[in-house]
C-alpha cells in the first residue's frame, strides 16, 4: 500500500481524498494556485506545494508542474480527482511512464472511452445498447441533413470531442439540422480544438441515469447499482440521487450486466461511471463513459456502504475487489444537493466572494466512514471567513442526505438544506429547495427537460410558495417577543422607562416599492425556561417553542408539536430593526411593531429608489475582459456593451435601449463587484 498519495485538485474533492487517506494511514499532498494558498485543502494535507498562478491553466492544469511535485515529496501515486487532468489520457500515462501510480484507469481505458464516436463503435462491439445514429465524422452539413432524414426526427448533433453542454443541438427538421451541424462544428472547434460531429436519434422525455462501476487490475468488474441524474439545468447535474425512482430492477439489472461488459471490453480498472439515456418506455442506450470518479459518488456510497476513494486507491496499489456483485447492497434512499455560489434570482449568475458565515447542517455521516447511516453528510472545501475566487467551479459543496426510503430521504434534505447558513455570497439553496417541494419531484415524475419546462423563464421567489404562510410571520412575531424579554433584563434601565414587552403586535411584511402587509398577531402564554409562546393570528393558534440562542441564525425548534428549521436574522443591510425569515425556501423580510408604530407606519410616504437606468452595473462579481464602447459613442438596444467573466462563464451585456455613451467608469483587468458601475449613458 502507498504511504504517501498526492491529491492534483483542489476544493471538497481533494477534501474527500484527504479523508480517506487519513482513514487509511496514507499521508497526502496538496498543491494549489495562488487563489488557494489559503484553501482548506491545503490546510488538512500534510505537505502542500504550490503550483503557479490563479487560471487553472497555469495551475492545475500542468503536468509537469504535478510530476515535479509528486518526485519533490515522495509521493508514489497521485488521485486527480474530477476535472482537471482526471480523463487526461496523457497526464495518465505520463504518471505510469514515470513510475508513479495513477489512482484511476489505466490511460488505454481513458482513450478508449474519452472519445464519443470510438467508445459508441466500442459499446457496439460489446454488445450494449447504442442510440441509433451515425457514428463517423460528417463532412458537411448537407450530409447531416440527409442522414438526419435517414435516422427520423428528432436528431441530436453532437461534437465528438464535446462535454459540459459545448457542441450539442437538437433538430426537428432539415433547416434545424443544417444550422445546427454550423453551429456544433464552430463551437467545438473553439472551445476542444476537435470540430469531428455525429448525429443521433434523439430520446423522447430522456431520463439521465447512469451506472457506477468498479474494476481491479486482476479483470473482476461489479456494478453498484444507479444514480438518477435527470434534474439538470443547461446539462448541468443540479440534483442527484439513489437508487432511481423510476426503472424497474430488470431494467437496472440489465443496466448494469451491460455497463460491466463494456468495463470489461476496455479493461477497465478504477471506479467509473457508465451513464446511459433511458427513454419514457425504459428503452435504454448508452451515452458516454467518464472515465474518473464522479461528483455524486455520494450517494452511492451510502446505499451500498463503500467508500469509493478507498477502492481507487486498493485497485491502483494492485489489490483484488473485496466484493463481489451478490455482495453488493442497496440499502435506503440518499440524495445529493450540489450547492453553488451563484444567485437564483439573477440568471444564476456566479457570485464569488468573501464567505462571511458558513455553517452547514449538523453532519450525522461523514466522508470515509460508511459505517453510520440514515443522515446528513457536507462535502465542501471551503470555510467561513474564506474566499470564493472566481477562476473555478461555483460548486461550494454538496448536502447528502441518507433516508429509510424516499419520501424520509426527500424530508432529511429540505431540514438540512433550511439549516444550511451561507453569507457573503448567493447560493442556489433556494432554488433546491422550490425543487424538492415540486409535486412532479416528489412524484418522481420529471426528465432532464424538467428544470427547462417549469422554470423557463427563469427563477422568482414566486416560484417558491410557502405551505403556511402565516407561520413565517407566526415566527416573526414569536423571535420578537423573545429578543424583548431578553431586552428587560438589561441592567441600567431608567425607572419608569423600562422595556415593556406586551402581548398584541403588527407583524409588517415588506413589499417591493412599499407594498407592505399589515398582520395582527398576539404573542401570548410565554414561558422563559422552554422558550414556549403562542402567536395567534387570522383565527389561527402556532405553540411554538425554541431553545435556541439568540444570537445564532438557524433556529431550531417545535410548532405545535412539529420539529422545524428555519433561519432568522435581525438587521435588515436597509432597515436595522427588520427581521429576515427564511423556511423551505421562502423568505420574507418583516418588522414586527406595536399597534401605535404600526399605525403611524402607514402614514410614512414611501421613497423610491434612485433611477439608475442611464448607468451599466455589474449584474455579477466578477473579471471586466472586454469594454466593447467608447465615450460618445451611440449605441442601439441589444448591441454589445462589455463581457465579465466568472466561474468558467462568460457574460455579455448588451445595451437595453438606445443612448449614447457619455463616460467609462472601469477598464479591462478590473475586478468588478456586484451592481458596480461599468459605464454612464448621456
């Protein structure tokens, strides 16, 4: 067995290695940019070498940076994690040329699979199901439109060197095909150096389900069961679970005896993942093999109880599986929450920055221990007080939870994910969790068009409707009844000046451009040594008890008799004496009044905001690459202004009606800030 391992990554991956290092008495290796320096991976490995600058590029990105590091410290084999080099069939056989062991497949598997239209004519070979379609370069887009018509519309048209969503059109007719074979061919010559296009039969309501495998070097190959992947946004996975709730277990044994074949067919040794589209009648076909550990390897970690890391790391050292596949369970439900740094409610743009509080929900399971079960597990590899840089990912971390089925597991992530305290920078927690109380999730009833279908024109706080409204403001008024009885015991008081706490209040809630609601409540039956009160409000009663400090953000208590979670802060950024609540995704921002402020409340004019339609703000944090415009210039609705880059995404802004440019406010290079000014029309 290794005795020291170096980890070529970065964030909660390098993290989860690290653990399971730790666990198994193998000493690690970090490296990191100059953006990381202060990362949380590199404080948990035992030695840390730096790489290079902040682009991955000039970082992550070098091999032989890596391979210079790896001899440096001794370490005699090297984890590439997700991304980066970890499907590098270079990387990999530069690591096997210089006697250090890639805990991964052999580069020969990595080839096989890591080309599109080679590992399609493979699986055909080995007998797994293929999509109908044309698997060899196409010379031009008048061929991909008579092989379109060949195959039958629908098509999907695909780079073959693609991924990430980059090169990939769906056609319904001639023009369609023609146009997009252009496009695919121009994007993939950009962005993979490879303009080599396919076409495919595309799959009607597609689910996205794939298979997790698990080979050594002595042939043995098992599956472990598979990951429901369809709840994707612009074909990035957002939700993630275990076992599916859709196919039948013929349909996953099946599954699963073919993927083993292919694993077979290419020698595969490592864990990998064999993802196939399966079709509204469970007609399956296989789409791609990654030939790494995936980012929900979690999941199937708690319903199997391996540690995936872990049989990386025996099979790359040479041991045989300890499993064989009747020994593979299926025990419970778990489910996967990718949290990103990124806001909801503008587009998803990234949101980088300073992480003022992080605090996720209390971990009941934890990486490299598949012992405990049934609970909550964090991934991360960041920190409160840390930076979220915006060279990389806008994954933060990922929120597992384990459930006895899963309807339990469904109830564990909405808890988990209203305990999880994230400021400084937006998160996707919101969005997540209008997902998990979607009636057509909890039915199981969704393909990868889901998030594009009911969320197509975006994502509003209206798409988050609360179950009981009337409890946020319930929990209002209960947190100001109790931050006022803490209040009398203040010491100094002037007699007769006391703080007086009262019964009856008005619970104000705030609206856009002063449209605020008025609610009468009465807080009453208080009682100090349980923290127990009872609102009433519009006919209704809510004993809400809580023993949590005051000062913390998550609150956790009891509503007539139901356990809650819920995050309360006060001190509006615009109104000190407001209060923020926020449960299962909704939020409402309140003041909590006498009846007298209340009253003269109502008498304040309302003061709108200042025009700022002749500026152009930042909509995002974020790198200012390109100022398209000059002073004086006119400019027409929809023409080109500046390009911000974040988080491996590149933002146009375009101008909303005519002007003219009167002023430049910020040049290329600038590190912007959200809502900061870029330029000023006349």
């Amino acid at each position: 067995m290794f005795t020291k391992i170096l980890i070529a990554n970065r964030g909660e991956i390098a993290c989860r290695v690290i653990a399971t290092a730790r666990k198994m008495g193998i000493q690690t290796v970090a490296v990191y940019s100059d953006a990381d320096k202060e990362a949380r991976h590199v404080k948990l490995a035992d030695e840390a070498v730096r790489l290079g600058p902040a682009p991955s590029r000039e970082s992550y990105l070098l091999a032989d940076k890596i391979i210079e590091a790896c001899k440096q410290t001794g370490a005699q084999a090297v984890h590439p994690g997700y991304g980066f080099l970890s499907e590098n069939e270079a990387f990999a056989k530069r690591c096997e040329d210089e006697g250090i062991a890639f805990i991964g497949p052999r580069a020969h598997s990595i080839a096989a699979m890591g080309d599109k239209i080679a590992s399609k004519k493979l699986a055909n070979e080995a007998k797994v199901n293929t999509i109908p379609g044309y698997n060899d370069a196409i010379s031009g887009p008048e061929q991909a439109v008579e092989i379109a018509k060949g195959i039958g519309y629908p098509v999907m048209i695909k780079a073959s060197a693609g991924g990430g969503g980059k090169g990939l059109r769906v056609a319904f007719n001639d023009k369609e095909a023609f146009e997009g074979f252009a496009s695919c061919q121009n994007e993939a010559r950009n962005s993979f150096g490879d303009d080599r296009i396919f076409i495919e039969k595309f799959v009607q309501e597609p689910r996205h389900i794939e298979i997790q495998i698990l080979g050594d070097s002595h042939g043995n190959v098992v599956y472990l069961n598979e990951r429901e992947c369809s709840i994707q946004r612009r074909h990035q996975k957002v939700i993630e679970e275990a076992p599916s709730p859709f196919i039948s277990e013929a349909t996953r044994k099946a599954m699963g005896e073919q993927a083993v074949a292919l694993a077979k067919a290419v020698k595969y040794q490592s864990a990998g993942t064999v993802e196939f589209v399966v079709g509204k009648d469970q007609d399956f076909y296989f789409l791609e093999m990654n030939t790494r550990l995936q980012v929900e390897h979690p999941v199937t970690e708690c319903i199997t109880g391996l540690d995936l890391v872990e049989q990386m790391i025996r099979v790359a050292a040479g041991e045989k599986l300890s499993i064989t596949q009747q020994d593979v369970k299926r025990d419970g439900w778990a489910i996967e929450c990718r949290i990103n740094a990124e806001d909801p409610f503008r587009n998803f743009l990234p949101s980088t920055g300073r992480l003022v509080r992080f605090t996720p929900p209390q971990e009941t399971m934890f990486q490299a221990d598949t012992s405990k079960k049934y609970g909550v597990r964090v991934d991360t590899g960041v920190y409160e007080g840390g930076e979220i840089p915006m060279y990389y990912d806008s994954m933060i971390a990922k929120l597992i939870v384990h459930g006895s089925d899963r309807d339990d597991a469904i109830q564990k992530m909405r808890a988990a994910l209203n305990g999880f305290v994230i400021r400084g920078i937006n998160s996707n927690i919101p969005f997540q969790a209008a997902l998990l109380a979607h009636p057509k999730f909890v039915a199981g009833q969704f393909n990868t068009g889901f998030i594009a279908e009911h969320y197509a024109h975006g994502f509003v706080a209206e798409d988050v409707p609360h179950d009981d409204p009337d409890f946020l403001v319930a929990l209002a008024a209960y947190m100001h009844r109790r931050y006022r009885a803490r209040a009398t015991g203040i010491s100094g008081q002037l007699a007769g000046h006391e703080v007086q706490v009262g019964e009856e209040f008005v619970v104000v809630t705030l609206g856009q451009e002063g449209n605020n609601q008025y609610h009468d409540v009465s807080v009453t039956d208080f009682e100090t040594d349980s923290g127990s009160s009872v609102v009433h409000i519009n006919g209704k009663d809510y004993r809400i008890s809580s023993t949590a400090h005051l000062g913390s953000i998550r609150i956790q208590g009891a509503c007539n008799g139901q356990g809650f979670t819920a995050q309360v802060e006060r001190g509006l950024p615009k109104n000190p004496l407001g209060l923020r609540i926020m449960h299962n995704g909704t939020q409402i921002d309140a003041m909590v009044l006498t009846p007298r402020r209340a009253e003269l409340l109502r008498l304040m004019p309302y003061k709108a905001p200042p025009d700022l339609s002749k500026f152009l703000l930042s909509p995002m944090p974020g790198l200012l690459v390109q100022v398209a415009v000059q002073p004086g210039q006119k400019v027409q609705a929809g023409e080109k202004l500046a390009v911000i880059e974040a988080m491996k995404m590149e933002n146009v802004l375009f101008a909303a009606q005519d002007g003219v440019v009167s002023k430049i406010a910020a040049a290329k290079g600038d590190s912007l800030a959200v809502d900061e000014v870029i330029l000023e029309f006349e």
